[in-house]
C-alpha cells in the first residue's frame, strides 16, 4: 500500500500551520464545546485502512526508534507488530497468555477486562524497555503494570522465557469491580509515566474514589520508572501535587498560615497528578506542544474532552462524581443547579438522552468518548480527535484563536466501533475498531476481526487504499 508522510502532505498542501493561540481552561459551563461547532482550519477527513485481522484490537502506539513499527494491543493479551510496509507479523510482540504454565495471565471475563496498553520507555531504542498494563487472572482482575525487555537478537518478540526472565511488576492495584479500570499508559513529554485509572466500577461511583486523594482510582497517576536499581518498583516525582501532602511532620498548631495547613493531605497517595475522574481509557499529550488531552468515558448522559495546559503543576480535580461534564450528576434535567467541583472540560457530548427526565435527541451523540490523539497536520492545529464506542462519530476538538473558545466539530459518522487511537512515527492520527460491544460481546477471541486505521485529509488518501465507510453507507 502506498503510504503517506506527514512531510510530504504538508508540502503538497502548502498549507503552513495556523498562528497557535492559547488555550484556556472554560470558566463557566457555556464556555465548554459542543457538537456543531467547526475546528479552524480542518479540511475533510478519511480513515485508510492500515492492516486488520485483530482480535479485539484495544490500544495502540508506536515505538518511535526509527523502524517504523506500529503495535497493535489485543485484548486477550497479545500485543501484534505492524511492520513499515503495513505488513502484520504473524508472531506477537509480547503475549501474556501462554507464559503462565497454568494459562493466560490476563482476565477478560468482562469486556472493559484485559491487556489494554502498551509504552515504549523514551530510551527505548537504548535500553529495551516496555511496559504494559492488564487486568490479572491470577490477582482477581487487579491492574498489573509491569516492565518486560526486549532482547536484542530478538527484537520482533519478546518469548516466554524473555518474559519470565525479564518483568519487573510496577504496581498491583486491586479493582472491586469489574469494569471503569481506566487503562492507558503512555510517557509524557518529561519522561515520567502517565496511567489512566478509572473509579474502580459499579455506577455512580459508589466508593466516592474520584474524589478521594487516599485511593489510586479515578485518578490520572504520574511516576518516575527510573530507579535506581531494580528492587524499587518506582519513584515518586517530587514535583508531583500531592508528594509531600502526608510526609511525616510534628503536629504544629500556630506559626502556619491556613495556605499552610491546607497542604497537609492526611493518607492522600503521592502517585496522584490529577483526580475527579470516572473512567480516563484514553489520553494523549501533544506531541508539539505538550499539552494534555484526557477523554473521560461518561455515565448515561455525557462525555467529556478535558484539557491540561503544559504549564500545570498537576493537581486538577476534573469534578466526577459531582459533575457530568459541566451538569450535575445525577443528570437529572437541563435547568438542574449544582456547584461546579474543580475543572470544566473543553468540550462534551451527549448520549442520546442528555439528561434522566428530558427528552431524546439524535445529533452528535455517543455513549463512550475514546481519544485517538492529537493532530498537528492538513490544517489541523493542536487538534483533539476522539471517536465514539457507539456511535461511530469521529470528532475534533481544537481552541478557534479568532473566537477564544473552543471548538467541537464531528467530521463523520463511521460504522466503526472505536477503541483507541495514538499518533504514529510521522505524526498521523491512527484509531483501532472491534466488534466488542457489552451485550454482543463473544470474547476477545471469537469476535469479529478489528482494524487499524490512519486519519489523513480525505484529499490525500493514496490511490486504491480502503476507507472507512459512513453510517448508512
């Protein structure tokens, strides 16, 4: 298949990229973004298919070490190696269900259960480092994040023997629940590795876990992967908000100012960069700019885009359970008055009904927000595209500059079951579909095949590539 640079699409459409404004965090909830909006400078956009046959593919990223390598996550706990030239290897990259000698290490009971992620330490090309992130058999479906190193003479796949002799478990958060276990894991621009953990399930959030600093769930976590020597699991960055808010101390009553004592977080846990959120499955820093996109997966009523400026110290409390987006919850009707708890995001969107005692409506709608990543290209300037579980809808979230607000725009309606998505070598947007829905869901091995798609501007797809067809079409 004919392939496309990000180098030779800006050439060709001579389109330099637009003046960046800046961001801003919404002030009041009319400041959020809603479909129906239109992202400056984007043109129209297709997804070519890249390469299918996977099996509940769930996660995706590349290696960036220069061989142009794109690995694709499976859910059952296979992570596959698209090669350069879209070719699928047929050995896994890593495979977590046959080195246990009693059977899979990973749990998929559940659909939201599984391997989800995987992320190649910054010096990955030097020192062979991966992680991943999974639900455990063995532990009762309870988050694993480990480290495995390729060996160099095998640099296609980790074996079992490898693997044994390689992993280093990072951290083993037990989940009461099975399902809103978050799941990403990626490296932000300072190195430190970022994890995604949602509020640990049921509905509604009945453990007050978003909102709670003394647990791991509902949170976005930040740690430092490298230690000093390899029986320290991690450690905790010391400009993390909450890394000295239980340091042991003597108990002072006077001579401390009320901004004193307010940063004394009694059991609050070190590892937390940001919290008040539901189920944070997908999000991705711009590559550009460092800027943070967090696609938190809603309720019943409403999904949400959240945005953290690469200036922030951390910290941010993005307001689940209290809020949905910039409503109440429980979402009980448009004209509800509630207080706003902590950060509105950028932008929503909602199921199709909005709200528990209000009617149905049918444009821009979804159920499950899955950010794919940021797009720097076609036109497009620190552009958030997120696609629908659902709905299939594909869309864009960017700050309009001229405006000073943001921007929602939905760019199509696919018949595509979106999972995940992440920028590839040359800076496209890539997404992963299945056919994994709760209540056709037959396993992660007996559903229908999946894809990996590439987002380009629709005038730009190579000649006899497959796109993604529209609902209905």
């Amino acid at each position: 298949m004919k392939t496309l640079t990000l180098a030779a699409l800006l050439m060709t459409t001579c389109i330099g990229l637009p003046t960046a404004y800046a961001q801003q965090v919404p002030a009041t909830p009319a400041d959020v973004a809603k479909p129906g909006g239109k992202v400056p400078g984007a043109p129209k956009l297709a997804l070519v298919k890249v390469a299918d046959g996977f099996r509940d593919p769930v996660g995706v990223t590349a290696a960036n070490d220069g061989s142009g390598r794109i690995f694709v996550v499976e859910r059952a706990g296979r992570v596959k190696i698209v090669d350069k030239s879209g070719k699928v290897l047929p050995d896994a990259f890593i495979d977590l269900t046959s080195f246990n000698p009693l059977g899979s290490d990973v749990q998929t009971g559940f659909v939201e259960q599984g391997l989800w992620s995987v992320a190649f330490h910054p010096k990955f090309k030097d020192n062979g480092y991966v992680f991943v992130h999974y639900a455990s058999l063995p532990f009762n479906g309870a988050s694993i994040i480990a480290r495995l190193t390729v060996d160099p003479k095998s640099p296609n796949q980790i074996t079992s023997e490898q693997l044994t002799k390689s992993v280093k478990v990072l951290m083993n958060i037990p989940q009461p629940y099975y399902n809103h276990y978050g799941g990403m894991i990626t490296f932000g621009p300072d190195g430190k590795l970022y994890i995604g953990k949602g509020d640990a399930g049921w509905e509604g959030d009945p453990l007050n876990a978003g909102q709670s600093l003394n647990v791991l769930w509902g949170k976005l976590l930040r740690i430092d992967v490298d230690t000093p020597d390899d029986d320290t699991p991690y450690v905790i960055p010391k400009d993390n908000p909450f890394a000295k808010a239980d340091k042991a101390q003597l108990m002072s009553l006077f001579g401390i100012n009320e901004q004193g004592f307010a940063q004394n977080k009694i059991g609050s846990r070190p590892e937390i960069w940001a919290y008040g959120l539901r189920n944070p499955y997908m999000f991705h820093f711009d590559q550009k700019s460092g800027d943070l996109f967090i696609a938190d997966v809603g309720q019943n009523h409403w999904e949400e885009i959240n945005y953290q400026p690469a200036s922030s110290k951390g910290g941010e409390n993005y307001g689940w359970k209290f809020n949905q987006g910039s409503y109440c919850h429980p979402a009980l009707s448009a004209d509800q008055k509630c207080p706003i708890v902590g950060m509105l995001p950028a932008a929503e969107y909602p199921h199709d009904q909005p709200f528990e005692n209000g009617p149905k409506v049918t444009q821009g709608t979804g159920c499950s927000a899955q950010g794919l990543g940021v797009a720097n290209y076609g036109g497009m300037t620190k552009t958030y595209l997120v696609g629908d579980w659902c709905s299939g809808r594909l869309f864009g979230v960017a700050w309009d500059g001229g405006a000073s607000k943001w921007q929602m725009q939905e760019f199509m309606q696919t018949q595509l079951q979106f999972t995940a998505g992440n920028v590839d070598a040359d800076g496209f947007v890539l997404a992963t579909n299945c056919y994994c829905f709760y209540t056709d869901d037959k396993g992660p091995n007996a559903n229908p095949v999946g894809a990996l798609w590439r987002i380009v501007p629709a005038d730009k797809v190579p000649a006899g590539a497959e796109v993604a067809k529209a609902k209905g079409g």
